[in-house]
C-alpha cells in the first residue's frame, strides 16, 4: 500500500515578498521506512515564481499510529533572488 502528505506554507521573505505553496508528496510505501519526493512551483508574484524539488526526512511518528514528515528546500533562482520552505506534511 502507498500514501502521499499534503503541505502547505509560505516561503521566506526576499527582495521585498514571499509566495505561498502547497502540494501533495509523491507516493511512497506505507508501513516501512521511507521518504517522500516533494516537488511543485510557488504562487506567482512580482513577475515570477520558484520551483523546488527536495526529499523529505524520514518518517516521525505519532502516538496515534500516524506520521508525518519534516522537509526543508531552496527553491530555484529567479529574477536575481532565491527563497526557502521547510515545515511539516500532513499526518496520514
């Protein structure tokens, strides 16, 4: 069986703005060890937006039998600057 996490949030503030993301993890297996591939674009502000890929850490898991994962990325370079994400998926 595989899942998937949803995330959501904003990026760091650079040249004067943030944008906002949110995405849904690429599968991974359930009941094991793993990690999620996390990759999507942020919302589009100033005349740009950053992609990003990044893998998530492994999973940490809750007293209920659920999980979720930290991640953290630097998204791509656009119009001279950069910007980064980190937080926490959903608990699936």
């Amino acid at each position: 069986m595989q899942h998937s996490h949803s995330v959501s949030g904003s990026t760091t503030f650079n040249k004067g703005h943030i944008h906002h993301f949110g995405e849904v993890t690429a599968l991974a297996a359930s009941g094991v060890p793993h990690f999620h591939i996390l990759k999507g674009i942020s919302t589009f502000n100033l005349s740009h937006d950053h992609a990003y890929e990044t893998k998530t850490g492994p999973a940490i898991f809750l007293a209920n039998g659920l999980h979720y994962h930290y991640f953290q990325a630097k998204l791509q370079l656009e119009k001279g600057h950069i910007h980064y994400i980190s937080g926490f998926t959903s608990a699936d």
